[in-house]
C-alpha cells in the first residue's frame, strides 16, 4: 500500500513531468481513480504530488529515523524539490492545502491537520501522517 500525497490551490499549478528514466519528485493531474479525493479539498485545482518512488512513499523521509535506507538521500531530494516548488507556487497563491493518506483512503476523513511552510518539509524529522490534511503558507521573511 502506498502513501498518497494531493496538493490543492484556488488557482492552476505548474506540472512536473514525471522522468521513468530519473524519477524524482513530480505533479500531475489527477487520474480517474482519484477523483473522489477531491472533497478533501476547499480549493478546485487539485493535483498528485509523488516523491522519485511514484508513489509519496518517498516523502516519508523522516518516519523511521533509525532506519537508515539506501535510498534516504533520495527521499531528502524528493521532499526538497517538493519544498522548492510548494515556494515557488506560493510567490502567486496565498495558500496551497495537501492531504497525504493510504491509497484506498481518499475520502476517509482527516484524522490530522496543521499548518506547514515549505521550509517545513526540510526538517530531518518530516513526514506526513496518515489522514493529514494541511494548509501550506509561505515561510516568513
């Protein structure tokens, strides 16, 4: 089962391409299996986010910080694009909201919500929670 992580915004966001060749993080629209998780959302423009996994399994960077991977620096380089990009975004929306749970949970109700900056996503110990739902705002100047 994997993580799955939606970023929303009142406004249209750029895409990722997805590189089968070089995975790493990317946004895309929704595919017709996902549909449904757009009543999480207050804002209409709602999109997936994935991590170089596929999947936002690879944003779960900081979940098992005893386990030490082969791919930890690939989740660190995930949520880093993923941290520039929710900046970047940001620079013409006022908010961006994500909701990150299992596939197969898209409708399940939030069981977490907290507010984030793209900064946020940089700390060692990040990680979405399962169910979580959070609003995204620009780092402080």
């Amino acid at each position: 089962m994997c993580m799955m992580v939606y970023i929303a915004s009142a406004q249209p966001l750029d895409l990722v391409a997805w590189d089968e060749a070089q995975p790493a993080f990317y946004v895309s629209e929704l595919h017709e299996s996902e549909l449904r998780v757009r009543e999480q959302f207050t804002f209409p423009h709602v999109y997936h986010a994935g991590s170089h996994e596929g999947c936002g399994c690879g944003f779960q960077y900081g979940q098992y910080p005893e386990f030490d991977d082969e791919e930890r620096h690939l989740k660190r380089a995930s949520l880093d694009s993923f941290s520039a990009y929710l900046s970047r975004q940001l620079a013409q929306e006022g908010a961006i909201e994500l909701y990150a749970c299992w596939d197969g949970d898209q409708t399940a109700a939030p069981e977490h919500q907290q507010v984030l900056t793209p900064s946020s996503l940089k700390a060692e110990e990040f990680y979405f929670l399962q169910r979580e739902r959070s609003r995204v705002e620009r780092d402080a100047a």
